[in-house]
C-alpha cells in the first residue's frame, strides 16, 4: 500500500515526503492493530457499560488503543494524540493523531465482519492523511488531502470514486444510530419519513466503513447524527478525496450534530429532503 502524490505536492502545509511518512505510517499503524484484534480476539469479551447500557467498550478496545499509540507515538514522539478509548496527549509538532481502534464495537462483539481501525493524521484541525483499515472483510481504504483516494482488497488497488447518480429518488443511503433510547426513537421517525423518497437505506454499524462506502459508490450516501472527532477524521477524508461532498449538512464540517456524504450529483438535493426529514 502506498500513496499516489504529484511531484512537488504539498498538503495542508506539508511537504510530500512528510505526507508519504505519514501515510506509511498510519498504514502500519491500522494494519498491525487489525491484525491483532483479529489474531488476539478472546473467546469471551469483558464488556463495559460507555454512554448507555448498549454503549459498551470492551478490553480489546482498550488493548487496541494502547497498542496503536505506542506505534504511532514511536515512530513520532512529537505530535499529538486523540483516540476514542480516552487517549489524549498534547506534543510538540504540528500533527495529531485522531483514531478509533475499533470503529463498530458491536459488530466486533457479535463477530460481524462490519468494524474497522481508523487512523487520521491532521493539521490544524484538517485531516492529512487518513486510513481504515477493515481486516475481516479483506480491505483498506486511504487518502491524502489533495492526492485522491484509494482501495486495496483482493490484493488488487483501486482509485476511488464516489458514484454518478443524479437522481435522489435512486439513492442507496447508508446512515447510523445513536445508542441513547430518546435519539434512537428520533433517529427512527426521520428515517421513516425519509425511506419513500430514496431507493433505500443500510445500516453497516461503523461510521468509517460507511464513509469508505460512500467513497468507492457502494452507496451513494451518509448521514448520521452524534458522530465524533475519531468517527469521520480518516473516513471524511478518503470520501472527500472520491469526490463525494462531506460536510456537517448544515455546516462546512462534519460535527456532533450531523455528518453529511453524498455523491456530488445528489448532495443538494438530498441535502434539502434530510433538513425537512431529519
């Protein structure tokens, strides 16, 4: 795996040989923690209640979000870290590190193959380089700002490209569920009202994988509420670089109260039935 950069490029600030070290980096990084949540997976899952009693986290999270400090943070003492599990470090350089070492923990507890690692470098705020990485199901997915967006699966590297649709009433729209009881019971009303007016809609379970999807025409679209920093920096980014529109729906930027995907030539008219449906 290994990133497409024009000669001279520069991204966000950073130069290409910094943009392909990082690259390389969280490449390493998503794949040899995939790799052991795969290889090192209990038979029973110690469960921990999070936001709600179906909220859980569970000791691999946690092992997984050691293990992906440690070989981030060796190879670049400097930067700065955020992960989903409550690592937080302040450093020196201009990069930090936004992960998720298990983007769909229900699905991993129930042994679904729909969860991924996530790791995204930014600048400022602005993700540089992002990766996820979805070890049972055989795929990467990853991007450079500016540079494209690419898949490996099968042993074969694609470019990616967010689907041509151009009509809403065809769309495939992939979207997520909050774990609170009153959000789910919100979440639910808008998507029945949403349902007639598209061609239909999927649940994966991993705000990153669904992103992903959005980027290689899987789907045509996304959108979920709740979302955070860790969820959408590496998954925003690469649907970004497919040429899919991502932002908040109301906002420039994905945030806590919307994340927002689209195929380029369904956006705004999707955008205007999600603001009367959601």
């Amino acid at each position: 795996m290994s990133v497409r950069l024009e000669p001279g490029a520069r991204v966000s600030g950073v130069n290409q040989s910094d943009v392909a070290s990082l690259l390389r980096l969280a490449q390493y990084a998503a794949s040899t923690t995939g790799t052991y949540l795969v290889q090192q997976r209990p038979v029973t899952l110690q469960q921990q209640i999070k936001t709600s009693a179906t909220d859980v986290a569970t000791q691999m999270d946690h092992a997984a979000e050691s293990l992906l400090v440690d070989l981030l943070l060796t190879h670049r003492p400097d930067d700065s870290l955020l992960g989903e599990e409550g690592a937080l470090r302040s450093g020196s350089s201009p990069i930090t590190w936004v992960v998720d070492p298990i983007d769909g923990t229900t699905n991993y507890v129930y042994d679904l193959p729909m969860w991924a690692v996530s790791v995204a470098a930014q600048r400022d705020g602005r993700s540089v380089v992002g990766v996820v990485d979805v070890p049972v199901m055989g795929m990467s997915f990853w991007a450079a700002a500016g540079q494209g967006a690419w898949m490996l699966r099968n042993g074969r590297t694609t470019r990616l490209k967010a689907s041509s649709i151009s009509r809403v009433d065809h769309a495939l729209v992939a979207t997520g569920f909050g774990y609170a009881s009153a959000t789910r019971a919100d979440q639910g009303r808008s998507v029945q009202r949403l349902l007639p007016l598209i061609r239909d809609i999927r649940r994966a379970g991993a705000a990153s994988i669904d992103l992903c999807w959005v980027a290689s025409g899987a789907v045509d679209a996304y959108f979920e509420k709740g979302l955070q920093p860790w969820d959408h920096a590496a998954g925003g980014l690469i649907a970004r670089e497919a040429g899919a529109v991502v932002d908040g729906l109301w906002t420039a930027n994905p945030n806590a109260e919307m994340t927002f995907a689209s195929a380029p030539g369904i956006a705004s008219g999707l955008r205007s039935v999600l603001v009367q449906t959601t």
